[in-house]
C-alpha cells in the first residue's frame, strides 16, 4: 500500500483580522491535508499578520519558536479606555487628550523601552485556578493580576495624527501591545486602548512572499498550499541547529 509522504515544515500565514488563531490552524489541516499543525504565538481575532504555523515533524519545535522576540506595528487611540484595552472592548472612560507634539509622546514612550513589568488584560488566555482570565470577564468577575517581567527592545513613536499614535515595537514572548497601549495612555494621563495591531515578525520569520493570505487560504489548492512550506532543510538555513534544540521544560509559576 502507498504510504503518503509526511508533511513537515513551517507555514506561514497573514492573518486577517476576524479570524482566531485557532480559526487559521484548523484551515490550514484542511488546506495542507495534514492534522499535526500548530502555531507560534496567538493573534487575537481583531490582530492582523504573521501567524507561524509548525507542520508535522516541526511541532517539535513550537516552544523554541514561540519563544523568539516578536515585531508589531499598529496605532494607539488616545482619550478613551476600554475594557479590553482595545477597540473590542466596551468603553469604560473618555478623557480630553492634551495638546501634544510627537515628540512628547516619544519622550513619554521612552519609559517603556527595556526589562518592565507589565499587568496582564483580564481579557487574556492566562489562567488563575485553571480558568482562563478571559471566561471570568465575560461574567464580569475581576481579579487581581500579577505583574509579569517583559522586555521591549524597541518602541518606536513615528507618527502623531490627535488623538492617534503611530507605532512600530520588537518586544519579548508574552508582552501584551494591548497592556503597552493602556499603560501609555495612563502615563500620559488621558487614558488609551488599541485601535489597529499587525505582527510583522516573529522570530527569524518576516511577512514575504512565502506567508500566505489567510483570507485566501480555504480556496488555495493542496499543492499551491505545500509548495508555500518551509522545509526542515530550509528551517536549518534560518535557525541554527543549537537554537532549535528542546530544553527541559519547567513548570509555569
């Protein structure tokens, strides 16, 4: 009996907005003809860009991946709080935002380049006694978050229309944009939520030609679809050996 050959790479996909990242892996079985697919790093449903998908043998991988600084670009609103620190969230406060230059905002945005702590949203996929943040929202249950360590290795303001900023962030695993945008809004002191967000990296991977157009990817035929996967080989061009190499892995805290 003819034995079909496994599916093994990586897969990258443009995520459009509306979709889950989960909506995407599950397209993706079908698109490769595969079941052994997952991915690199949750986009929230109103979050656009780059989603990697781990094909196969690659699942391997996934913690070492997931695990590599991420870029994002997007725009911050200010004036107004939401209760998901975006703009699917229901505003909780508007505030008069003050006369501002862009340069300002840069001086104020500098206070969060580097190792901060940052408080979780209550509408995350982190769990407290095995429930995730997100389901205890919907009932309208709010709990106390525990600060976590993230760094941001760049922010970069560049652009300023009232009461919109423009801006581009390389960040750590596990840094909420959402979280950032609240924070900035607090410390300016008009308050601020999330208004548009893409990922334009992760990792070693970049939106290019090989990232397919998630909106696209139900319809794409099977061998258009293959042709698009990163293989092993190619994988080992990107990242080297060492970096892929599983550790130990220790329990959460």
């Amino acid at each position: 009996m003819k034995q079909t050959p496994s599916i093994d790479g990586i897969f990258l996909v443009d995520k459009p907005k509306g979709f889950t990242s989960h909506d995407i892996v599950s397209i993706a079985r079908g698109a490769l003809g595969t079941s052994k697919i997952g991915h690199c790093g949750t986009l929230d449903p109103n979050a656009t860009g780059l989603l990697v998908l781990v094909v196969g043998v690659a699942t391997k991988f996934s913690s070492q991946l997931t695990g590599s600084e991420k870029s994002y670009e997007g725009t911050i609103r200010l004036g107004v709080n939401t209760s998901t620190y975006d703009s699917e969230g229901e505003i909780l406060s508007t505030e008069q935002v003050p006369d501002l230059s862009l340069e300002q905002i840069r001086k104020y945005a500098l206070d969060f380049v580097g190792d901060i702590q940052q408080i979780p949203p209550m509408v995350s996929a982190i769990k407290k006694d095995g429930v995730p943040l997100y389901k205890l929202a919907r009932k309208g249950v709010e709990i106390e978050r525990e600060p976590r360590n993230v760094t941001i290795s760049r922010l970069d303001v560049y652009g300023y229309v009232a009461p919109d900023i423009e801006f581009s962030v390389d960040c750590s695993k596990g840094t909420y944009i959402r979280s950032l945008a609240y924070d900035l809004g607090q410390s300016i002191g008009c308050g601020a939520h999330l208004l548009e967000l893409r990922r334009t990296r992760s990792g070693k991977f970049t939106l290019n030609e090989k990232a397919v157009n998630g909106a696209e990817l139900k319809s794409l035929p099977r061998d258009a679809a293959r042709q698009k996967l990163i293989s092993l080989h190619d994988l080992l061009k990107i990242y080297k050996p060492e970096e892929l190499i599983t550790q130990p892995q220790g329990k959460d805290k």
